[in-house]
C-alpha cells in the first residue's frame, strides 16, 4: 500500500518570507482560533477579519485585525481568500449557513474535530472548496502537528494558502483519505492530554516515593518537556533514545519492565488509541 499522507512540511523560511499577504476571514478566536492567530500575526499573516460574539474575543483587535461579533459586520465588498472555521462543532449547523456566500472564491479551513467534508459542504454548498484538519494544542506555542486533507475543488494556490496557514502554528502532513482523520484526532488531536497524563502520575509516583510535591511537580513537568525536547532535537526513533538510557540490570530497566509488559503500556496504549478513533468514527458528522 502506497503512503496515505502525501507530504509533510516543516516551518519553511521560503514560506515564511514570502509576503503577498492574501485576505483571510476567521471565524471563531477561542482557544485554537487565537492560537492560530498569534502563529499568523508572528509571520505577518493576519485576518483581515475575525468573527466571535464572545467579549474577550475583542482583545485579539489589533491595527492588522477588526474582530466582530457577527458577519453581518463584516463589510459585503470583503472578498476572503480563506475563510479558516474554528467554532465548536456544535456550533457549525447553525454558524456555516450565511458563509455560504463566500464558496464561490475561498477556500474553506476547518479545524472542527470530527466535522466530515460532506458535513461542511451540506451547510456551505457542494462545489466549496474545502480543507479539513486537525490540529492540536501544542499549536499555542508553534509546536503543533496538523493533519489536512482537500476536495477536489481545492486549487494548488489554495492548498498553498491553508498549508501556509497550518504551518504557522507547526508542522503540516497531508492526507489524501478523509478516513485517516479519525486515527489522527485519535493520535495527535487528543495525545497532548495522554501526555499530561504521564506528567501527573509521575508526579503522583514522585510523591508515594518520598519526594515533597514542589519537587516531585518540577520533577514530572521538567522530565516530559525535556525529553520531548530531546526527542525533537534527535532524528533517532524514540526507541532508540529510550535504550540509550536504559543500562541493562539498572533503575530504568527495572521500570520499563514493570512498563513494558505486553499487558501494560503497549496494551493500554493500543486500546486508549483504538477507543478514541471509534469515539472520532461515532461524533462524526
Ligand atoms: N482544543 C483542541 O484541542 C482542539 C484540537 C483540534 C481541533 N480543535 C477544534 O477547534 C475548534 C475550536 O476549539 P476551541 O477549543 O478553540 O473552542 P473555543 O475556545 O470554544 O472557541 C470557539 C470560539 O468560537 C466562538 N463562536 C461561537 N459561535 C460562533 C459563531 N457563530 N461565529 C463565530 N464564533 C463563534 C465561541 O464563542 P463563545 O464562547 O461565546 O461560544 C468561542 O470564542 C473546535 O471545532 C475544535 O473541535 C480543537
């Protein structure tokens, strides 16, 4: 079977320096919405507008930026060349419909988790363009990965526009199967929190060993972010990182043997992903 995922991109300096600044609608700055923002306005890659009816959403204005609290707002002469979508998913129903007036010229980023391609163009037309990803949380800090994958109606400028969007908040992969986003929300989109996990029972260990809690919290949050650090900063496979610091009868083999029992971790780990992609199959839509 030929690779699924076309192309991944890191953070191009080409990209990065190209200006030609084009006109973006965003709708939606909460969490992600301003995250992705920030990433934008580091590389001089603004909305012209974004759309929120929540107050603190107000804040993210700027000489660059108008936020508005409706579209109705939003002048009619505005042309958008991408109008990037980071509402909840239980909001898109009743947000998409009056955007419909834009598929004629933009193309359509949806960050929504678990909101299908055919979910999208049911509530903005068939014939949009659209782009649908999923990203996760280390975007807040230029750090995150993101998955995406076009229609058909998507030109190349277009899928050049989302892909230099996408990069601004982290690394971008394409993906010619719809069907793999549900894996991949299952991975990447929730795996920060499996992650923060490990830092809290670390920290929980830490203190049934003794440790006082300050340190045993330093201990656990420094030891995952270093490492993950580590891992980024060394093209080894983590498999092979891990072994460089286990010494055969040591402290850390004697716990990756407690770990690593085919009924621990690699069961745990094989099940929590499966039960998030089933999870990503069922909210769907
Ligand atoms: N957080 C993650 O880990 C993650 C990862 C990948 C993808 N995503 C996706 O990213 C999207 C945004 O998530 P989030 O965590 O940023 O949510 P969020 O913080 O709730 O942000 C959504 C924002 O959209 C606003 N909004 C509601 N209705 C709107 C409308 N009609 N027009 C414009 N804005 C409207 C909300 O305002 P109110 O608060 O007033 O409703 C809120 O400020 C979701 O679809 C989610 O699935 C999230």
């Amino acid at each position: 079977m030929s690779d699924p995922v076309t192309s991944a991109t890191g953070q191009s300096p080409s990209l990065q320096a190209a200006g030609n600044i084009p006109p973006i609608l965003l709708v939606g700055c909460g969490r992600m919405g301003s995250a992705m923002l920030s990433g934008w306005r580091e590389r001089g890659l603004a909305p012209s507008y974004a759309v929120d009816p929540a107050p603190a959403a107000a804040s993210f204005a700027g000489p660059d930026m108008t936020v508005v609290a409706s579209l109705a707002e939003v002048p009619d002469s505005f042309a958008p060349s991408a109008v990037v979508v980071a509402v909840k998913p239980q909001n898109a129903a009743d947000t998409l419909p009056a955007y419909a007036r834009y598929a004629g010229h933009a193309v359509f980023l949806s960050i929504m988790a678990g909101r299908t391609i055919g979910g999208i163009q049911s509530l903005v037309g068939g014939n949009a363009a659209i782009v649908r990803a999923m990203p996760n949380t280390p975007a807040a800090v230029r750090q995150g990965v993101t998955v995406a994958c076009a229609t058909a109606a998507v030109s190349d400028p277009q899928r050049a526009l989302c892909d230099r969007l996408l990069q601004a908040i982290g690394v971008v992969a394409w993906a010619d199967d719809e069907a793999l986003l549900d894996p991949v929300t299952a991975v990447s989109g929730s795996g920060p929190a499996y992650v923060f996990l490990l830092a809290e029972l670390m920290e929980q260990a830490a203190i049934a060993q003794g440790i006082p809690a300050d340190l045993a919290r330093l201990l656990a949050r420094q030891t995952v972010s270093g490492s993950g650090a580590l891992l980024a900063a060394n093209p080894e496979d983590a498999a092979e990182l891990r072994k460089a610091v286990t010494s055969p009868g040591g402290t850390t083999a004697a716990a990756l043997q407690v770990l690593m029992d085919p009924a621990a971790w690699p069961a745990s780990m094989q099940a929590a992903i499966e039960a998030a992609t089933v999870r990503s199959r069922e909210l769907a839509g």
